[in-house]
C-alpha cells in the first residue's frame, strides 16, 4: 500500500523557506506523487479554494493531505485548520491535517485537538518516523462528530451515547446523522476509506464521493469564520482589560495578554477578510506601548478598541462596508487624535489601509 503514495496529493505550509524545502524534499523522497507548498496559511485557504477541479498536473492539484507548520505569518496552522473544519468556502471539511512544529507544548496539543486537526508532529523528525507518522494518518479513515462547540476527528476516549443539556441520552454520536436525531447540533460522519481507493491506483474521478456530497450538505448550515474563531480570544481580553483597569496583582500578565491577542490579529485580520479587527488590534497593541500620555487616556483608547473588537464580533463585520463598519471607522479616527499624545510613532488607521 505504501507504494500508492505515489497517487497521493500532499500541501504543505511553512513560512521559513529552508524548513519548506526540506519538508517538500522529504515527502517527494517518502514517495507522495504530487507534493505542493505555500509560505503561511492564507496562501493554503487560497490553494485549497483553487483546487476544486483543477487536474493533478496543474500548480493547485486536489488535496489529500495538509502538513502544516504552526507558527506562519499572517495566518498560522492553527487559523487554517479552523477555516478547513468550518468555512464555508472550504472544499472538504473532512481533510485530513498534520501541524508540525518545533515549538509544541501541551497548550498547543489541546489547541489543535479542539480545532480538529488529525495529529501534531514535533521537529525535529527523521525520515522514517515522518513517513510511519503520515501513513498512520493517510491510512486512518476517523469517524467525524459535530456538535455545538466542535467538528473534526473523533477523539473521545470513552464511545458510548451522549448526556444532552437536557439530560436526555442520545444514541452514540458517530450512528447519528447530524441534525437527524435528538439534537440538531449533534451527528457523525463515518464515510468510505477514499484514501484507500486513491492510494490503490483509482483514478480519482471514478471514485464514489457521493457519501463525502451528502455530509457536505448536512454541514452547510453549521458554518463558521474568523469573527467566530477570536471570540474566545476577544473574551480573554475583556478580561485582562478588566485586571488591568482594576490595578490587579496580575497586570503583567494580563498585559501579555493583550499583547499576544493584539498582535495576531494585526496579522490575521486583514488576511481574513476583516479589516476592521486588523486596525482595533493594532490601535489597542499602540496604547500601552506608548510612553507618553496619561493613564486615563490610554485605558479609554484601550477600552474603545476593546468594544469594538466585540461588535465586530457580534454583527460579523466583515470588509468595511454598512452601518457598524462605518460607526466603527468614525471611532477609530478619532482614537488616532488620542494616540498622537500616547504613541506618536502609531501608523495610523487611514495609513495603514494605504500600506496594507
């Protein structure tokens, strides 16, 4: 079976050049036919949505397999797997995905779990346990479950049926279609080992994806993007806003907080699609890394950005366009007078759409 490999379409995403090459050199070695890479994770979404119906010998063959790195900028591996699992515009929810990374720890372990990633992989690897790990995954056909927090593998570790908020039993999850049985929210998918058939030599368009078709259509309704993916995130803030404004034994941390949050959505926000979070982020991160300015007007710049990452939130405001996208603007510009006095090397808001 391992020689079907060759049939097999791999995409990998990792932002460091040297580490990309390595990795495509290996896997080209390991036997995968069709090995494709991308610097960061907005340029895989952009892949995966040119894939649908591409032929295998085109720049964007038909994905099999994602091995991605963690850290990338502006989107990392754990935002990817996010849009795979869930977005609409993704052309197979039921991927499977590998991250790799040099920098795993336990929080991360149980962030890619929760995001419906396959497995995880620690830099650095040898030959052979890279090749044992990925034909684990390929050969692995998982049963996916849905429910209201979470879509991807199943990884309880105790099957059996389900206590709903109800207290109400529900037959085991991975025989239920979603939205057919006792909750609307809760349902598995166990589909044909489509792996198998490819890594055996069928040619792709013969192969029976109507089981694939049908869980598609069921999940269609269950979609989710990036104004979903940071409210937790956007929470965490509220928070740390909250120590900080309170005087707090924890300010250092609650500051590294928002620093870290802040940050990564500078990044992101753009690459998703909203703007808007990209320019409150970057307005709340110049606040406290200004050294001039009282504190009174740095905790209202603070709480200023904070209230509008949470509409973004709320109303999804994505683009720049409609009545919040517009109140939202007027804000920030008037934020920008504030961070003249606090931070004067802050890019402005109207700046940065000119730079970005």
């Amino acid at each position: 079976m391992d020689s079907g490999l060759n049939y097999c379409s791999v995409l990998v995403a990792d932002e460091n050049a040297s580490s990309r090459t390595i990795l495509v050199s290996a896997l080209n070695e390991i036997g995968f036919g069709y090995v494709r890479s991308v610097s960061n994770g907005a340029m895989a979404m952009m892949h995966l949505t040119q894939s649908v119906g591409s032929p295998m010998n085109s720049s964007t063959p038909p994905v099999d397999l994602i091995v991605s790195e963690w850290d990338m900028d502006p989107v990392g591996g754990l935002m990817l797997a996010k849009w795979v699992r869930n977005s609409v515009h993704s052309p197979n929810r039921l991927m499977p995905m590998a991250i790799i990374s040099g920098n795993l720890d336990a929080e991360k372990v149980e962030q890619a779990r929760q995001a419906g990633i396959n497995s995880v992989m620690a830099k650095p690897f040898t030959m052979d346990k890279l090749k044992a790990h990925l034909l684990a995954l390929l050969k692995s056909n998982p049963v996916f479950v849905k429910n209201s927090t979470y879509f991807g593998p199943d990884r309880r570790r105790r099957k059996g049926d389900v206590v709903l908020s109800e207290h109400r039993l529900m037959r085991d999850i991975t025989n239920e279609d979603l939205g057919q049985g006792t909750h609307p929210d809760l349902g598995g998918f166990t589909l044909p080992n489509y792996m198998k058939q490819i890594m055996a030599g069928h040619a792709r368009e013969s192969i029976d994806r109507s089981a694939l078709s049908w869980a598609s259509t069921l999940l269609k309704d269950y979609n989710q993007d990036y104004a979903d993916w940071i409210a937790d995130d956007v929470k965490a803030m509220r928070n740390a806003l909250k120590i900080i404004i309170d005087g707090g034994e924890h300010r250092g941390r609650a500051l590294s907080v928002l620093h870290t949050h802040s940050l990564r959505m500078v990044r992101e926000g753009d690459a998703m699609n909203y703007p808007l979070i990209s320019a409150l982020a970057r307005t709340l991160k110049a606040a406290f890394e200004g050294t001039e300015g009282n504190r009174g007007q740095v905790l209202e710049v603070a709480e200023t950005s904070v209230q509008g990452l949470e509409a973004v939130i709320k109303e999804h405001v994505s683009g720049r366009s409609g009545a919040v996208a517009y109140a939202l603007e007027a804000s920030l510009y008037s934020m920008e007078r504030k961070l003249r006095s606090i931070n004067p090397g802050h890019i402005s808001y109207s700046a940065s759409l000119m730079t970005g």
